[in-house]
C-alpha cells in the first residue's frame, strides 16, 4: 500500500544518497578486517564485532545491537563499535539505550548528525528547547542533514512561542525546488499551529499547486481549508488530488468526511506533531529511494516523538518489507487501530507478509476474516487469489477471481488484471476457451498490457493459433518492455516455433542474458540451439537448466532430450512449413 509520497524530495534523493554517508559514515571496516589473521571465536571482542556486521547486513537490527553491545562492553573506547552500537539501539528503537549510546558519542565525535538529532528529540520532549535547539545546530553539513536540522530548528523555535524566527528559519532554506516545497509545506503547518491562518492559506495553496498528487499536502491543506470555513474549496482540493494520484484510504475518508458535513482537525496541532512530521516525511523518502537503513532510523524518530503515527508506523512496515524483515513488518502493521482508514489496507499487506513467511494458510485465514468483514470490497479476494495462485493453487485461487469480478459488475480499465489472473488460472486448469475468453477481456479493458500481449500471443504460438496476431501481440509486448526477459524469450520460443531458428536463437541468448536463473528460458535455448546444430552447446544448456529447479515436468522432459536429443515431429515440420506465413 502506498504511504504518503513525497515526490519531490524523493526525485532529489535520487541524486542525492551519497548524502547517507555524510550522515553518519561508519568508518572503514578494513583496518579491523586488516587484524583478521585466524577465524575468531564467538564471544571474543572480534567474534562479537563480525557478527554484529553480518546480523546488520541481513537487517537483524535487534541481534545486531546485541552482538556491538557485547563487543562495545569489551572495548567501551572504541568509536567505531560505540557508533555501530548506537545506530543499531536507534533502530531497534530502545529509547534509553540509544540516548545514553549518543551522550558518549558526541563526546567523541562532536559533529555526528544522527546522535545530535536524536539528543535533539530528547531535549524537545523535555520541554528543553534551548539544548534541543543546539544539537539540532550541531547536526547539519550535507544536503539531508542540512534540511532536517533547519526544518527541526523552525518546530524549536515555534514549540517556544517564537514563530516569525522560525518563518526565518524556514527562508534559509535552499532556492532549490525540493527544498521549496519543504519551505511552503512547513511554513503552512507552523502558520496554522500559530494561528496565522491567512499566511497558512498562501503557503498551502502554493505547496498544492506545485504538488497536487502528495498526499500529505493535499491532507493538511484540506483540512486547513474547512477549519478556515472554506468547506467547498476542501472538497475541490481533495477531488483533485485524487484525479492526480493512486487511489489512497486517507484521502478518500477525508473527503467523505468533509462531505458529510464534518470538520476534521487540522494535521498538525501541535510542535510536537510537527517534529515528527519532519522525520516522517524525510524517513519515508529515504526508505524509499534505498537508503533503508537511515529512512528507519528517522522514522523511529518520528515514532518516539509521536507513537501514534499510523503512516509512520505503516512506513516503517514498508522499509522492513524491503528489507525481507516480514516479522518485523508484522509487528510495525499490529501498530495500526482497527479504526483507522488504513486499517483494511493493513490487513491486506499483513496477509502478504505472511505470505512471503511461508504461512499460507494464515495468509488465507487472515483474508478469509477480511472478507466476511467487508464482503463486497474486491481487494482482499483479490490479494488471496494473488497469493494462492503463485503456490499454484489454481482453482481455489479462480474462485476468488470470479467473486471479486462478480463484485465489479460493469468492469472499467483498472479491472483488467482480475480477468488476466482469472484467465492464467484457467489456462493452467487446461480450461484454454475460458481462458483464453478471459485474457481477451483483459486486452479490451486495457489494450496496452504487456503481461496480458505476451500470455497470450505466446500461447497462441504454442497452439500454432492465430499466428501473425500472436506474434504482433509479443512484438508489442517487448516494445512496451524491452529488457524483460520473459517476453524477449517469448518472443524467441515463437520465432523456434515458426521455424525461423536463427531469429530464435538470436532472442533467446539475449532472454538468457536478462534472465540468467530461469529454468524454463535455459531449456528454451537448449532447444534452439539444436535445431541450428550446435548440439554440445544445446545439452550445456539443458543441463543448466536442471540445475535451476525446474518443475517435474520439465526435468523429466530435459532428461530425455539429454539421452536422445530432439527429433523432428509433425509439430517442428508444421513450424517449418510457417516460416513463409509469418514476415519477420
């Protein structure tokens, strides 16, 4: 599910994630790994220092900090340790541990960003601002830092009653667009905490025209509006942003709520709100531009300052999500109250981490009661029959498809990819009219799908069906994607399947290229390649193919092109026999 974007840091982050190293570089491992002359016993300073690295690389935050800790306690002046050790406790968010961690690392390191903006928190939360405000100082130098401190300072200053120095603040920003939209975001907010409305008006209106589709500016500048008695304006921006954006819960409940006459509090009502709202808004496009590890270190920021964060806690989920941490995802997604907006999005996602865990059957049972709850919303039946279908559960996943198509009733474009995973289902079934009827379907609600053009003109090939619309169907396909390696093999199996075996050949080795680990395109071409003659290359291939995992089908169907080669057979003579129907 999609968290608030916000599209305009992100496009800068982008070309900006060197900046993660200027905030806060571990230094070189290879002065340690210099020392490293026998393998080193677990429980020893090394032992606990490697294993710290190797748990941090797999994102096992909590036995990560566990092992620097235990490495720390056996050389407590060692910066580096201290460093890794604090950045680890940061994110596994123990609070106590990591502010007594950064209290000793600004002491030897002065200028290190995470640890002074962490102390920064602190300080705000006590109510001291004037030392919050000094290790926010402390904490700029580089481009990511340099925003989040100038934007932290500008809460600061307004948390003391001082909001013209915090507009001032906020004008020191740079001229740059990304910067831009941080200036007139925050301006907006800290207008309305102040009570400025008028100066929160300009601001918003100027944030929203330059993004209309982020949903956190089109969310507060709502909210603004009706508070402001402008309720018709509200509605406008909202409908907008939806006209310009995915379709997101927040949004969506916001405008039903406008509508139904209520007035929805203002985003950001306090400091404290707009503080983590900082390290939210940063967190989110860090984590989402690859930077994970400090994006989930500035979302617990947020989180500490406010715990209940719904996106910061469903954005969190999403950083562990790619990070393949799906037990830690759950527990971010447990975060969520049964009554929020995103609740039945959650669910959803929750069902899919599952899922990635090998706990089908919870998956399904966890959907299952999503369902009954909600049984006339699509998107958990679709997501169960997602999950089903790719354990191959067919026909359970088809019935989930047709109810959710059944639901629908007069399907639009955004359907199609019910009626594409119904028809795979049906094809796998050996049930091709339905199938193919499906796939059709598909294609007319949304002709330009690449998966749907190369399902089924590649199984039209098969079927040496259709030939010439097959083939323009893949050609479509791979324009529309020309370095997937799915349809550049299909492409390649219906130049073999035609006969015209150079061309084949030619498409395959590229398919192989893009998609080295796939059993299937190996086999594919084994097989041109003894076509064209080269037979010792063909049986390479084949064997690399077994060792890929294919399914039991195919292994037995390479055993027997190992042992006996490829005859001709009607099929390959019919294909030769096209090779005049088909221009290349």
């Amino acid at each position: 599910m999609p968290t608030a974007e916000n599209s305009v840091f992100r496009k800068w982050a982008r070309r900006s994630l060197f900046a993660l190293a200027i905030l806060a570089a571990p230094a070189a491992y290879s002065e340690v790994a210099a020392t490293v002359t026998d393998r080193p016993e677990p429980g020893t300073l090394l032992g606990n220092y490697l294993a710290g690295r190797v748990a941090r690389g797999d994102h096992d935050t909590a036995a990560a900090a566990d092992f620097y800790s235990r490495a720390l306690a056996e050389d407590p002046s060692n910066e580096l340790i201290l460093e890794q050790a604090f950045l680890l406790e940061t994110a596994a968010a123990d609070w106590d541990r990591a502010i007594e961690l950064a209290r000793e690392l600004v002491k030897a390191e002065p200028s290190h960003r995470i640890a002074q903006f962490l102390l920064g928190c602190d300080a705000f939360k006590r109510g001291d601002y004037k030392e919050a405000d000094e290790h926010f100082s402390a904490a700029r130098q580089g481009p990511i830092a340099d925003l989040t401190s100038i934007l932290a300072r500008a809460w600061v200053q307004q948390a003391n009653g001082k909001t013209d120095q915090a507009f001032a603040t906020l004008d020191t920003l740079s001229d740059a667009d990304w910067a831009q939209f941080y200036q007139r975001y925050h301006r907006a907010l800290i207008a309305d905490v102040a009570g400025k409305r008028e100066v929160a008006r300009v601001a918003f209106a100027q944030a929203f025209k330059k993004n209309p589709a982020t949903l956190r500016v089109a969310d507060a500048y709502a909210r603004h509006l009706v508070n402001s008695n402008n309720r018709k304006l509200a509605k406008q921006t909202l409908k907008t942003h939806i006209a310009k954006s995915a379709e997101h819960p927040l949004s969506t409940t916001l405008l039903n709520e406008i509508e139904a006459g209520k007035t929805p509090p203002l985003l950001v009502t306090s400091p404290n709100d707009g503080l983590a709202e900082v390290f939210y808004g940063i967190g989110d496009a860090l984590a989402g531009e690859g930077g994970l590890d400090m994006g989930i270190i500035f979302l617990q920021f947020a989180l500490y300052l406010e715990p209940d964060f719904p996106l910061a806690q469903v954005a969190l989920a999403e950083a562990y999500d790619s990070a393949k941490r799906y037990d830690l995802e759950l527990a971010a997604f447990d975060n969520i109250n049964e009554d929020s907006p995103l609740w039945l999005n959650v669910q959803i996602q929750k069902a899919l981490a599952l899922n990635s865990l090998d706990r089908v059957d919870d998956a399904k049972a966890l959907l299952e009661k999503i369902i009954a709850k909600s049984p006339k919303d699509i998107r958990p039946l679709d997501a169960l029959g997602n999950i089903l279908r790719s354990h191959e559960r067919y026909a359970e996943a088809r019935d989930y498809y047709s109810r959710a198509i059944t639901l629908v009733g007069e399907p639009s474009k955004e359907n199609w990819t019910l009626f594409y995973a119904r028809g795979v289902c049906n094809e796998r079934l050996k049930d091709w009219p339905e199938a193919e009827a499906d796939l059709k379907k598909a294609l007319e609600l949304s002709p330009d799908e690449s998966p749907v053009l190369n399902y089924l003109g590649y199984t039209w090939i098969d079927q040496s069906q259709n030939l010439k619309t097959a083939m323009d169907y893949i050609r479509k396909a791979v324009k529309l994607k020309p370095d997937d390696g799915y349809y550049i093999d299909s492409l390649g199996w219906a130049y073999y399947r035609l006969g015209n075996i150079q061309s084949a050949v030619e498409h395959l080795e590229r398919a192989v290229e893009l998609k080295p680990d796939d059993p299937v395109i190996n086999d594919h071409l084994g097989d041109a390649y003894w076509r064209i003659g080269r037979k010792l290359e063909a049986k390479y291939q084949w064997q690399q193919s077994l060792t890929l995992k294919p399914d039991k089908d195919l292994i037995a169907t390479i055993d027997k092109k190992l042992k006996d080669g490829l005859a001709d057979t009607p099929a390959t003579k019919a294909a030769n026999s096209n090779v005049q129907k088909i221009a290349d």
